[in-house]
C-alpha cells in the first residue's frame, strides 16, 4: 500500500489550517500543500472560547462541528492540488485546533476541536486525531509531539542539532548525536501569540507582517527583564505551554509598573520571543541535555518569516550554524503539518508517537484515535 498521508493543523496564532499531502518513506516526498485562512470572525469566536464566555458550551459544539467541515475542505482541496484520489491516501492525521492545554491542572487536560467525525467523512479517508491525550492519560503533558517527527526527520549522527518551531508558541528539539543521550525537548515560551495578540488589540490587524511594527519601536529593557523573570521561563522540563497562560493578561501585570507605547511594547515582545528561546538554547547547553556548546540550528514554523525574530536570533546565537529546515529538505512552513501525518502512520502501525523525556510520559504510547473511513 501506498504510504501517503495528509497533515492537517491549525496552531496557537488562530490564522488558519495547514495541509500536506506527503509520501513517507526513507525520505519524504512532498506531493502537496494548501493553506486555508481562517476568517476574522472565526479568529474571534475561538479568542472568545479560549478566553471563556458564558455560551462556551454551545460555542464550543459550533466551532467543533464547523472546524471538522473547514478541516475536511482543507484535506480535499490539498487533494485536488496533488492530482491524488481519495483512495491512494492511507489517512489524514489531523490535529485540530487547541482551545485548551491545562497539563498541570488537578485533572490534566488539552482540548483539540475540529470533529474528527466528520472529516472522515467529508473527505471520505481514515483519520486519526486526539493525539495529546493519550500521552497525558500516560502521564505527560501531550506537549510537544513534534519532537519524536523531528528526531525520524533531522537527526544526524555527525553533529549536534537544534530544531526551533516559532509558532504561537515556540519549542525546542535537541537532536545530540550521541545515539546514548535522548532527544529532549519544550516549549520555550511565546512565538508569535503575544505579538499578534498586542498588534490585534491596537491596530486590529490578525498578525505584525514581516515584524514591520515591532521593527519601528525600542525595546523596553526593564520591562524585557521582568518578563523574563517569569517562572515559566526556568522551570526545569518537561514543560509546555500556550496562550492559555501567555496573554494580554498576564502581559498587564507587567505593563502596571513599565507602561510604555504601544509600538514600544511590540517591539519588546518581539525580543521577548527570540531572548526566551536563547535562554532555553543556553539552559540546554549548560545542563549538557546537548553535549556541543555550537550545535547547528535549525527554524521552522510562521516566525521564521520575521525579520526582527531572525535578525534578533543571529545577533545572540552568533557562532552557532542558524537556517530555516529548508537547508535539511523540508520547507519550514509545513513541518509541523508533516509530523501530523506522520503520528497517523505511526497510530496505523501500531507505533508509539511520543517521546516520555520530551513530554514527562512514564511510557512511550500510541498516540490517536482512529476514525475509519
């Protein structure tokens, strides 16, 4: 049988629905992708869920229903641009779109919306979904999952690498090449949720295009310190995070004692981004998680199509090897939709998708649920 699969995401930014289409083997092909925007009035009924309202109930059984049909669009139309018949793909690994991530919660839980039901049935091709809970039934904190893809994809026994996705949130992957030290990984912190959150807020625009406002303020040094003075930031791993915590809310504890403009804010939560996931590169370093003290880097994910994050990560990762994933064959836009893909084949082949040194899991699991054809 044919080992093609799709991907289907939508990340922590809330802008829309990614989907591959990719052939994998010992060395993936990609056969297609689509981008499918989300509409400003979609983006603000999920802030509004994600935030809590006194309708979330019905909000959510909405969005659950309307994301599976967007979701399944977005499977077909990947579909049509590949020239690929339904029956040639094995399935569609869809993660959903998260509403909720509360791994240290009484009772644990990460809430992925987009009715895999549904998609199944649209597109008329098994899909597997619910890939985080399984590992925190185990444990874990369901997060990150893109590590264990990272490792099948870019691991490399000559040298050290380091894989950095800036999405709404952004997390590291150490791929040492020592086959005796384990893949680790975490979230960092905010990518690009705070920063869309502020600009959306001032300037009612979904995200800051190419940084160019962030790039026309000052960083606040004062107020960049006490932001990275927050627990979270050196709080031992396995830890994960989203914009259930980093939001405008927490930013406003902050902004009470180091008020400053708005183009000034942005551009200081610009620095906040790329100085938290120097931290975490220098933290991995110093606890040898990584044994090389210049492993290569690599990034991936929306962020890197920002020029203050990338020009900000050469200044303080100087002497370090730095590109995008293009340089290891996969273009940094559709990563995180391939390892999707490839957590529904592992599910199919009775594989396990997690890493428990990534995600704290006491065993590793497989991940999904099956939603057959």
């Amino acid at each position: 049988m044919e080992q093609i699969y799709i991907g289907l995401i939508s990340g922590t930014s809330f802008d829309g629905i990614d989907a591959i289409a990719i052939e994998l083997g010992s060395r993936p092909n990609v056969l297609g992708t689509y981008y499918q925007p989300y509409s400003e009035e979609l983006r603000q009924q999920l802030r509004r869920l994600c935030q809590g309202c006194a309708d979330e109930l019905q909000l959510y059984a909405d969005l659950d229903n309307l994301l599976g049909r967007d979701f399944a669009a977005a499977a077909n139309a990947v579909c049509d641009k590949a020239g690929l018949k339904p029956e040639r793909i094995r399935a569609i690994g869809s993660h959903g779109q998260t509403v909720r991530h509360y791994p240290h919660d009484a009772h644990p839980n990460s809430l992925q919306i987009g009715d895999p039901n549904i998609i199944a049935e649209l597109t008329g091709i098994t899909t597997v979904a619910d890939f985080r809970r399984r590992d925190m039934a185990a444990g874990g904190e369901g997060a990150p999952l893109v590590p264990a893809f990272h490792h099948a994809q870019f691991r490399s026994s000559a040298c050290d690498r380091i894989i950095i996705n800036i999405g709404g949130i952004a997390n590291l992957t150490l791929l040492p090449a020592d086959d005796n030290i384990p893949v680790n990984g975490w979230d960092s912190g905010p990518g690009n949720t705070l920063m869309n959150a502020w600009i959306f807020a001032h300037q009612h625009e979904p995200q800051d295009t190419g940084g160019q406002w962030a790039a026309q303020g000052n960083t606040n040094q004062a107020l960049l310190n006490e932001l990275l003075q927050d627990a979270y930031f050196h709080r031992p791993a396995p830890k994960s995070t989203g914009p259930e915590y980093f939001n405008l809310a927490w930013l406003d504890r902050f902004l009470i004692q180091h008020p400053d403009s708005a183009v000034n804010i942005q551009a200081t939560l610009c620095e906040l981004t790329s100085r938290s996931i120097t931290l975490a590169i220098d933290q991995a370093i110093q606890s040898q998680a990584i044994r090389s003290e210049k492993p290569e880097i690599y990034i991936c994910g929306g962020g890197c199509h920002n020029p203050q994050i990338m020009q900000q990560l050469h200044s303080q990762l100087s002497g370090h090897r730095l590109e995008t994933t293009q340089a290891l064959g996969l273009d940094p836009d559709w990563v995180e939709a391939a390892a999707f893909a490839w957590l529904a084949q592992q599910t199919l082949s009775g594989l396990p998708g997690n890493l428990p040194a990534v995600t704290g899991a006491n065993k590793s699991v497989q991940l999904g649920g099956i939603y057959h054809a």
